[in-house]
C-alpha cells in the first residue's frame, strides 16, 4: 500500500483498544502519530508501545477547544494527512422504561457531538493541508439493533449519518469522510461480558466468520481508507464485523434480566416462564 512516511495523523481515543491498533498500524506505515483522549497515564502507557514517532495530547472530543488544541497540535508535527475519529462509549444502557436521562445525554454528547467537533475542525486543518480523509469508528449497532443498548446504538447511527453528510460536503475541498463499523471486538469494553459464556457464543453464533475481531483488524481497514489507495472512495461505512451485520443483534438477556429484570426486557409474566 502507497506509504503515509512523514504524514501527521491524529487518532482520538488512541490510548487503548481499537485506537491503539490503528496509531500502531499507521506508524508502522512511517506516520507521525498524535494521540489524544482523556486518561493521561492510559496515553502515557501508549506511547511507550508505539516509539519516537507518536505523541499524546490530553484533550476531550466533547469540549470543543480541547480537540481543536488536538488538531492544531496534530497538524504541527507535519502535514495532516489523516484523522482517525475513534473516540466514543457509552454509559447508557437497559430497557426504554428505565434510561437516565443524564446518561443518554452523555452518550449522544461523546459519540454523535465529539465526532461532529472532531470533523468541524479536522476537516479545516485537513484542507489548509492540501487535502485528506477522516474516518469515523461507528458500531454494528448503529444498523443491527442492540436490544437494551440504549442511546449508543442511536449515537453511532448519528454517526454514520454524519460521514455520509460530511463526505457530500467535503469532497470538493479535498476532504474524504468514510467509517467503519465493529463487530464485536477484542478490548477492555467487552471483558467479563461479550468474553465469555452465553453473549460471547450468540455472538459466534450471529457471525459467518466466527471469532471475535481484534483491533488490528479494524486498524487495517481504517488504514485503507485513509491513505492514497482509497483515493476514490467516499462516504461509505465498511462493515468490519465477521459478517455478522447478515444476521442480527446479539442476545444479552443473559446479562441483563440480572441486572434489570425478566419483566423488564420481555413483558409481564416473563418471570414466571423463564
């Protein structure tokens, strides 16, 4: 694949998991690698795996001058050329019935706004660059439905939308915006739950390819869309999941009727027959 050597490229949320696969994967390309997110001893740990060629901001994607500070230090390094917006989560999860409000705020603030900042302001340091692609992490449940996921699964739809409305808008200043959608991933977020037991076979179950996707995974595909050989591609979401976006969502009833109740993901008298 053409190289990114000497490139600048900003990849939020790039202290861990899929983040960190792709700020590896693009400095083994020769990039110059910034990281940002909000845990300063997570990106410190970070850049001890990645080597001389990456450096870590501190910056949160939901406080708008924090990830433009982001950017701007990005873009100082060399010419950008790529931006990763892979930054997101959730804390928003259970039946309709029983969403905290706060929570779903929360979640639709770091998934569907962080992302909207980061393109707002990446696209401008991409342009004054002579041009570049951005490519946003989003989830298989944001076209899968994620019963119980509550506001994630409704963020990362936003999301898609976005790369879709942003790749309309940007194309003629030079600016390419793509995404990417996990399946079920190998990181922190799913251990002790989707590691193991009942979820983790529903999901093997739900998947043609069946094994759990690891990071490196999703840093290849991001690699792609970012760089030169991509250089005609333009608002498209790639599945990177297994396959398992042909089948359904996954089943986490076995997690949550603990947590919330049988009546409460099912309907009365679910108790008394389950």
């Amino acid at each position: 694949m053409g190289s990114l050597e000497g490139a600048s490229v900003l990849v939020t949320g790039g202290g861990s998991g899929i983040g960190l696969g792709c700020a590896a994967r693009f400095v083994a390309d020769g990039a110059l690698v910034t990281i940002c997110g909000r845990n300063e001893e997570r990106l410190k740990s970070a850049i001890a795996t990645l080597g001389d060629k990456a450096t870590y901001i501190v910056a949160d994607i939901t406080q708008e001058e924090q990830i433009t500070a982001a950017i701007a230090a990005a873009a100082a390094r060399g010419p950008l050329k790529a931006i990763v917006a892979n930054a997101g989560g959730s804390t928003s999860i259970g039946p309709i019935g029983t969403l905290d409000a706060d929570a779903w705020r929360t979640t639709l603030e770091l998934n569907a706004t962080g992302t909207m900042f980061t393109i707002k302001h990446g696209s401008k340091a991409l342009i004054e660059a002579g041009g570049g692609a951005i490519v946003a992490v989003s989830s298989i449940a944001a076209s899968n439905t994620h019963r119980w996921f509550g506001a994630y699964g409704v963020s990362k739809a936003a999301v898609d939308h976005l790369v879709q409305l942003t790749a309309d808008e940007l194309g003629a200043f030079g600016v390419r915006v793509n995404g990417v959608r996990p399946g079920v991933v190998a990181t922190e977020l799913i251990a002790g739950i989707a590691d193991q037991g009942p979820v983790l076979q529903d999901y093997l179950e739900c998947m043609p390819i069946a094994r759990i996707g690891r990071p490196a995974d999703i840093a290849e595909a991001v690699r792609f869309l970012a760089g030169p050989e991509s250089s005609w591609i333009t608002g498209q979401i790639i599945n990177v999941d297994g396959g398992h976006h042909l089948r359904r969502g996954p089943d986490y009833s076995s997690v949550f009727k603990d947590l919330f109740g049988a009546e409460a993901l099912f309907g009365p008298g679910a108790a008394a027959s389950d």
